[in-house]
C-alpha cells in the first residue's frame, strides 16, 4: 500500500517529492529516531553525559535522556562517540573557493556557476559538522538557503547577507577597471552617505538579507589601498546600524583597522570579522557592549598566498600576523567570541581547523565549542539551535573520542544529522549513509 501511495505522490507533485525525501528516506516517514551515544556533552553547563539518549521527531529534538523511549522508534546507537549540537560558522563564502582565477571573477563568474559551488561547498561544509552558517555571498547564497529549508539540498541552513555594503571604490566594491565598467549602486551594495546607506539595506532585507555585511575598513583581498583604513565614515554606520535594527536585523562589520573598527563598535555592529589590530581600548569596549569577535585566524595557516597578485600579498604578509596577535589577546582578555573562519578563502570543510587555535591561544576546550554552538547562536538571533535540548532543531553531530581532552577530533566528524535527517554517519571508516542509498 505505501508503495502505491508513493508512487501517486512521485508522479503527481515535484513538491511533495522533495518533502517526502526529506522525511522520510532514512527511516520510515513519521516514526520518532532514537539515537545513543557513549557521551554527550551539554554546552551550557560544560558537563559531559554518559550514555546519552536523544529522541528526534518531527525535525526537532523531543527528548534529551528522557526516562524512556517512545515505541516503534527507530533506534541508532552511534557507539563511542561525543553527540555536539551541529556547529555554526558565522563567516563562510559558501559561493566560491579562493585560487589563481579568483581576482578575475568580477568580470567572469555567473551565478550559475556561483549556485553549482555553493551545492558543492555547502556539502562539503555541512558533512564537517557545520549545519548552520551565515554567508556573505549574494542572491546565490540567500537562495541556497532556501534550498537547504525545503529539503532540496544537503547543505548548511544559512543566514545569508546577500550583497555586503561599502563605500564607492572600497573593499566591497570592484575597483582597478576603467570608468564606466562594473559601476555598482545600493542595489550591489555600493552606497555613499547615511541616505544610500539606508536604501542599501532596504533593497538587501527586501531581497533576503537576513543580516547586514559591511566593509567598515579596506581589506586584503581587494586592490585598494592600505588595508586597515576606515571607509564607512560614523555616520554612515550609525545610519546602517540604525535602519537594520528597525527590521530586526543586525550588522557584521568587516574591519581590520583600530579606527575602522572602534568606529563600527561605537555605532553599534553586532560583530567584528577580522579585527586584526585590537587596542585595549576597542577590546573593553567590545566587552562592554557585548560586540562579537569573528576572529577567522585559521585562514592565517592556510591562505594560499602563492595565488596572491603582488600587492594583494603585501597586504596579506603585513595584516596576517597582526591579526592573528590580536586575537589572541582578544581570547586573553576575554571579549566575546563567535565562531567564524572566512571558509572559501581556505579549503571548504576545514573549518573545525579554527577551533584548534583558539585552544592553542589559551582558550578552554568548553569555551572553543561554546564560540561555534552558543555565542554563534546567539550573535546570529537563532535561539533554536546550538544546544541540545528539548524543542531545538535536531541538528546533531557525532565526534569520535572527547574534544574536551582533544580538540583536535572536531575535523573528524563521523555523523551528522540535519533536521532530524541523517546525511553522514561513518562506521569503519565508510559512510554508511551514502552507501545505502
Ligand atoms: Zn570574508
């Protein structure tokens, strides 16, 4: 019977097709999922549990280690393995991976092309652990998470920029080709003066922004001038600011300069991306206000500087070290961190590569998996997500042994599930999930 009534489904409506794949090709449509592991270690309180039951239903948690299990479920005992809340990333570029080609994209990518890396990155990014991210990319990452939300695609659930703000001729802009070429307005992000700034956030939230990205400083990547120079004057940030806020929505301000980013803390930004050079001054005033660093230091191992143009890698030489010096004063300090690594400017999937050196800077195995699950959530407004509890979204990830005692384990991933959805799950060394279907 249930074959028939599939098979009316398949060939009667696409959309019920994505929904029932959704739902239902793990494990029988509506039945609960039980899932078992050796430990599980509750983020909030930093207190590992033995034995750990989940019970999933519904794409949501239903049950942490309840008394007992509902009948009929369907039962997974993961083995000796750590159950986490999938992590969140809080700066990816889920549209493009950083190589020698790069610097002509801006006369030469489509956004098809755009849309077929962020398919393929984004499954590589949520299979390491990563189910949430917020992505700074354009329409094409805005509609990937919209893919992801109707079950079309496996990849992380995403809140999405679309087109980051800044100043004509900045580090958000297009610059080195002739007048006339490329010329990009508040629509593209482009807006100069507190006026543009507002209808530039407009037309983002109006075609999906789910938060404000804006280069407060210049930046490295770019061919403009010193690397740490503010460009958003106060007034413009504070407008920026001011308008996001009235749609509920908040500011990520890229900088890399003291001025650029003191100026971003005062007007107001919910995070700092970069923060390469840190004063005492701007760090207690981050603590003060609880303004999030997004310290993406990984990328300081790992970007390919033999790709770089010659004044690009200048720039990149100069600011790396400092940033990453700043971020560990930062993490020695105790501003406020938010997991964030800039992944795209390195290898998709090697994000969990950033937890390794906020441990290696001083900072506890607990607080490392706190900055990627509770401080990520709360810097990107998702409260339901980033803990393991009753009601949050059965976003659920497995590591083999204990990051507590090695933090390392966290590029291991070996089971994630994504909505209640099993999409990895390792056994042997093969992915069991993949070969069943
Ligand atoms: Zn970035």
């Amino acid at each position: 019977m249930k074959a028939v009534a599939l098979a009316v489904v398949l060939a009667s409506t696409p959309i019920a097709l994505s929904a029932q794949h959704q739902h239902g090709e793990d494990h029988g449509a509506d039945r609960p999922t039980v899932l078992r592991a050796a430990r599980m270690i509750d983020v909030e309180t930093g207190v590992v549990h033995p034995d750990a039951v989940l019970v999933v239903e519904g794409g949501l948690i239903a049950a942490v280690n309840p008394a007992s299990v509902p009948d009929g479920a369907h039962e997974m005992d993961l083995g000796d393995v750590t159950l986490l809340p999938g992590f969140i990333d809080a700066h990816t570029h889920l549209a493009g991976q950083l190589d020698a080609a790069s610097f002509t994209d801006a006369v030469t990518m489509t956004e098809a092309r755009g849309a077929y890396n962020a398919v393929k990155y984004g499954g590589v990014t949520v299979r390491a652990g990563f189910t949430t991210v917020r992505d700074f990319g354009g329409d094409v990452t805005v509609e990937l998470g919209k893919a992801v939300e109707r079950g079309d695609i496996v990849a992380p659930r995403v809140i999405p920029s679309r087109h980051p703000l800044g100043i004509t001729g900045g580090h958000c802009d297009v610059t080195g080709l002739a007048p006339g070429i490329l010329e990009r307005g508040p629509e593209q992000g482009v807006a100069d003066g507190p006026w543009e700034v507002v209808e530039a956030v407009r037309y983002q939230i109006k075609h999906g922004a789910k938060v404000i990205k804006t280069c407060a400083t210049a930046g490295v990547l770019s061919m403009e001038g010193p690397v740490g120079a503010q460009q958003y004057t106060s007034d413009e940030l504070e407008a920026m600011v001011a308008e996001a806020a009235r749609h509920g929505i908040k500011v990520a301000a890229h900088a890399h300069g003291a001025e650029g980013i003191l100026a971003a803390v005062q007007a107001g930004v919910a995070s700092i991306e970069h923060g390469s050079v840190l004063t005492d001054e701007i760090m207690d005033l981050m603590i003060e206000k609880g303004t999030y660093l997004v310290p993406t230091t990984y990328l300081v191992d790992r970007i390919a500087m033999d790709v770089l143009p010659p004044l690009i890698r200048g720039k990149a030489e100069e600011i790396l070290p400092v940033a990453r010096a700043s971020t560990r004063r930062a993490v020695q300090r105790g501003v406020p961190i938010a997991f964030g690594t800039d992944a795209g400017v390195f290898p998709h999937g090697e994000n969990a590569g950033e937890f390794e050196v906020y441990v290696e800077m001083g900072m506890s195995e607990i607080d490392a998996l706190r900055t990627a699950t509770l401080h990520a959530a709360e810097l990107l407004g998702t409260p339901d997500r980033g803990r393991l509890a009753e009601g949050m979204l059965a976003d659920v990830i497995a590591l083999p042994g204990n990051p507590l005692d090695d933090i390392g384990v966290t590029k291991d991933v070996t089971f994630v599930m994504l909505g209640g959805r099993v999409i990895k799950h390792v056994v042997g060394g093969r992915d069991m999930h993949s070969m069943e279907h």
